[in-house]
C-alpha cells in the first residue's frame, strides 16, 4: 500500500486537493485560507505545495492530502485513499469497500440533521413566542444567528412532515434521532422528539450539527432540557457545546470557562467569555475533560450559584484535578446561574462576569472557604476537612502544591500542619477516577498517542511550525506578522511549562534536604521555590482575561 501512496501524492497536487474544500489564497510560496477544521473570520490555515502539507495555526490541525481528505469528509484511512485514488487515476491493488457503506450512512445522517436545523431556524423566525423567550434572556439578534438558535413548533409531526416532503427516507429520519417510532401495527407515522421547544444545535469539533438540544418553552414541560437520543454521529457523555467555536480561544488564552447550560454558554460568548464550553445537560465526563486538555489544562468551573450547582463544580473538580488538570471555581452570587448574572444589569453584567472569572479561586481553596463559612464548630469543620478537602489534596500530584493547601488550612482553621499531614496520609486514592475509568477504552489510538506527549513538546512542536511557514512568507506580509505574533505567545507558555518542570525538580530536591534534615538547602531550596512561583504567577495574570 506504500507505493499506492507515493503514487497519489506524486499525482497530485496538495493545493488543488484542499482548494477543492476551501478558496486558498497565495501568500509567498505557499496558500492560506479559512480552516476548514474550526471556525475562524481570519485565516490562519496554511498550505505548502513544495513540503505537500498544511498546518493550522489556530486549531492545530496538519498533514497531508490524506489526512486532509480524512478530516474534511470525515472518512477512515482506506476510504480516503480509495477516493484520491480515483481522483490520481491510480488503481489500488487491493480495495477494501466494506465499511463505505456505512460511511455513507453517517454522512447521509449528517445531511438530514443539517436540514432539520434549517427548519427550526425558519421557525424560529416565524415563532413571535419562541423569538420573545430567547430575547428575554438577554440575548441578542447577533448570537442567535452565531448559534443557530431555533425552535420545534408545538406540533407532533411538524418536522418529520417536512422532511418527507425533502424525500428524507423514515428509516433515516429515525437514525438520526429527530423522531421516535410508534407501536407497530398502530397505523401512525414516528411523531417529532421535539415539540414546542427552543433548539440549540450540537456539533462537533468541526462545526458538523449532530444532535440537538431543546429547552422547553412552557413552564410546565418536563425535562426542561431535552437533548437528541445517542445516534451514529452522536455520543451525549462525549459532545461539548460550543467546542467548535471555543476551542482556538481555549487554547490562545490558555483556559477554558466551564458552565452547565447552552444559555449560559450564548450568554458567556456573547460577553466576549469566548473561550467557554457547556456540557450539555448532564454532568462533565472524564471524556470531555480529556478532550479540553488537548487545548489547555487549566479550566475555572462557573457552575449556577445554589447547592446543586456546588455539588456539581465538587464532583467536576475531583474529576479533573484526578486527570492532572489545574481546575478553578468561579463564585457565583446565591440563586444566580451565569446566564442570569450576565443578563441582568446592574446585579450583573459582561464586566462583572467577568469580574467573577477573575476571581475565582482554586478548587481546594474555594471548597476549604465554603466548609469555613458553613460549620462554625471546630471540630466538625476539622472532620468536613478531612473528609471533603483531604481528598482533593490527595488528588494533586506535586507534592509543593500539597504543602501549599496544607499550610493554608492550617493558616485559615488553626489545625496544626502535622495534624492535617497524618490525616492525608491515611487517604487512599482509587485510581482511575470516578466515572473516568469508562472513559478511557473509548478513545481512539490517535488520542491516546497525543495524551502521552507531554505539553511542553507539542508547543516545541508549534514553534518549529511556525519557523518552517515563516520562510515561506514574505517579511512584510500580514501573516508574517500574525505568526511572529503567536511565537510571542507561545514562548510564554513555554515559559510556563518550563517554570513548571523547574517547580517539580525543585520539589523532590526539596523532600531529599527534608529527610537528610540539611536545614540550610532547605531554606535555599525554599527560596528558590518562592522565586519560581512568583515568575509563575506573573505569567499568568500576563495570559489571564
Ligand atoms: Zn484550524
């Protein structure tokens, strides 16, 4: 099969290949143009003919005709090369055509989805009540456009009769879970799964619709969330709304805003939070926090401001704090969910939301506070400890961060270090994580490979990038400067990584001086440690907001 690949890449052109997809623009020796991979207004995607590749400065996304192909029709391997095969007039030795077939399933799913989007769409616009609701809470004619906000009338067959009409056959309308069949022998056609909802479409990372989520517009219907049964193209503990959008920022600014709701997630956008996801009405997975962790590791959870939304960030957090994640907990008012605080002047607003975001505190310090301000007896504040914050400390892999939240307890209780010590000791962590160890087996190998290159790497691997595409451009060319620009970025975030490594060397030195009791090193190494989490911090308010 290698030769039929040299083959194919010798015959064709890269450039003609993705300009079949995207309007390229020369620029130097190579093309740019609009990633087709993630949403952008400015181009950021770059095409060499004489190195045949591409890369992405925004989301990250390069190789060759093949992998192009792949990503871009959303095809295996095989089906890839038996397509630019044709198109090379190359004959493969051997074909293989088994699971085409079902490819062409998946794709015809994604046909139908993307039309049942248009129909709530228009009705949307024709819906005075829907469009009313959406507006009430704040949002504007801007982001309902930008999400592609629509509504299911308040009718039984509404849709499944439109796309009859399109010629969409039963049985697919059924796959891609927009109906739900009846009894058979019944007589009656599949009724619509959404009636008289506002509808939020789900995509995924490439901006492709595959399922929907709708809230209920009367009061009284239950779930007031519904989302599309799991289809073909749709796994629910998977998808994160807004991911498609979010994810360039994410990894610009180097974190990602957590929230629970798709209104929260307009709303946060629409505040200029652009680096916001949402799970979609169930609770974040080890899955989505797996994947938000290719973008950044760091992540501020803004949960609704009551006891359900606490216990949520609780549960967020230990998950994420078990897969290594640096995890933050925006405090929101009582009784408020972000949507509401941004939509509601003057308890609210853009700025105070974001006001908040940068307030918010680390997880273990967030919850130590809430247990301090609740129990006011000191021995059960002393037993919530151990049973609640303990944990999480547990959780953390360097051993300074340990002592950090150590000391701080014991700063803010009164507990004696010693004490709190002895009592983590006596935690045993289980590992995987609740709820992560589904996760893993579910991830593809291509997945798994990226999880084991350590961050610092793959930033490495972007500089070199960038280095490459730089002598392909001309000097005095915008995209000279954007990438010249990004190479600032970047090589703070190395910074980051690097200040990073240096803290955990710094670490184990520091645990070697306690145990030999070399009080001298100690204090030195203490300082050098103090040093180093200063240039930390001062990085980080340089990347945060
Ligand atoms: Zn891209």
């Amino acid at each position: 099969m290698g030769g039929d690949v040299e083959t194919i890449k010798g015959r064709l052109d890269i450039a003609e290949v993705v300009g079949n997809y995207v309007k390229l623009e020369k620029t130097g020796q190579s093309f740019k143009a609009r990633c087709p991979f993630h949403n952008e207004k400015t181009p950021s995607f770059f095409v060499s003919p004489s190195r045949q590749s591409y890369y992405c400065f925004g989301c990250g996304a390069k190789g060759d005709i093949f992998s192009f192909v792949e990503e871009v029709e959303g095809l295996e391997f095989r089906e890839a090369l038996k397509l630019l095969a044709d198109k090379a007039g190359v004959e493969l030795k051997k074909s293989t055509s088994e699971s085409r077939a079902q490819k062409t399933e998946k794709e015809k799913i994604l046909e139908v989805l993307e039309d049942a989007s248009k129909f709530f769409e228009m009705e949307f616009d024709k819906s005075k009540l829907a469009r009313d609701y959406v507006l009430s809470r704040g949002i504007s004619e801007a982001s309902m456009k930008a999400w592609q906000i629509g509504y299911a009338p308040a009718e039984w067959r509404s849709l499944y009769t439109h796309l009859r009409e399109m010629s969409y056959p039963e049985e697919l309308i059924l796959k891609a879970g927009l109906v739900k069949s009846v009894e058979p022998g019944s007589g009656k056609s599949p009724y619509d799964v959404f009636r008289d909802r506002v509808i939020f479409p789900l995509s995924d990372a490439g901006g492709r619709i595959i399922a929907f989520s709708g809230r209920a517009l009367a009061k009284e219907t239950e779930p007031k969330y519904l989302n599309s049964p799991d289809t073909a193209v749709f796994t629910k503990h998977e998808v994160l709304y807004g991911l498609d959008k979010a994810k360039d920022k994410i990894r610009r600014k180097d974190y990602a805003v957590l929230v629970e709701g798709q209104m929260d997630l307009v709303l946060s956008h629409q505040a200029g939070v652009d680096n916001t996801v949402a799970s979609s009405g169930t609770a974040f997975t080890g899955v989505h926090l797996e994947r938000l962790k290719r973008f950044s590791s760091r992540i501020i959870l803004a949960f609704d401001g009551d006891s359900a939304g606490e216990k949520a960030a609780d549960k967020s957090a230990e998950l994420a704090l078990s897969l290594g994640l640096e995890v933050k907990i925006a405090n929101l008012p009582e009784g408020l969910d972000p949507a509401e605080m941004i939509a509601n002047p003057p308890a609210g607003g853009p700025q105070e939301w974001k006001e908040i975001l940068r307030q918010s505190l680390p997880a273990i310090e967030h919850f130590l506070n809430r247990a301090i301000e609740e129990e006011k007896d000191k021995r059960k504040l002393g037993r919530e400890i151990e049973k609640k914050i303990l944990p999480l400390i547990a959780l953390l892999k360097s051993s300074i961060e340990r002592s950090y939240f150590i000391s701080l307890i014991s700063k803010k209780t009164g507990i004696k270090e010693g004490v709190i010590w002895e009592d983590l000791k006596r935690i045993k962590i289980s590992p995987p994580a609740k709820g992560a160890e589904k996760v893993f087996h579910t991830f593809s190998e291509v997945e798994e490979v990226n999880k084991k290159r350590s961050r610092k790497e793959l930033i490495e691997e972007r500089l070199a990038e960038i280095k490459l595409w730089k002598k392909e451009l001309s000097k005095s060319s915008p995209e000279h400067l954007t990438l010249k620009k990004e190479e600032a970025e970047l090589k703070n975030h190395l910074d980051h990584e690097i200040l990073k490594d240096k803290l955990s060397n710094l670490s184990v030195e520091l645990a070697n001086a306690e145990t030999s009791k070399d009080d001298s090193r100690v204090e030195e190494l203490t300082k050098r440690i103090q040093k180093v989490l200063k240039d930390i911090r001062i990085l980080e308010q340089k990347k945060m907001l």
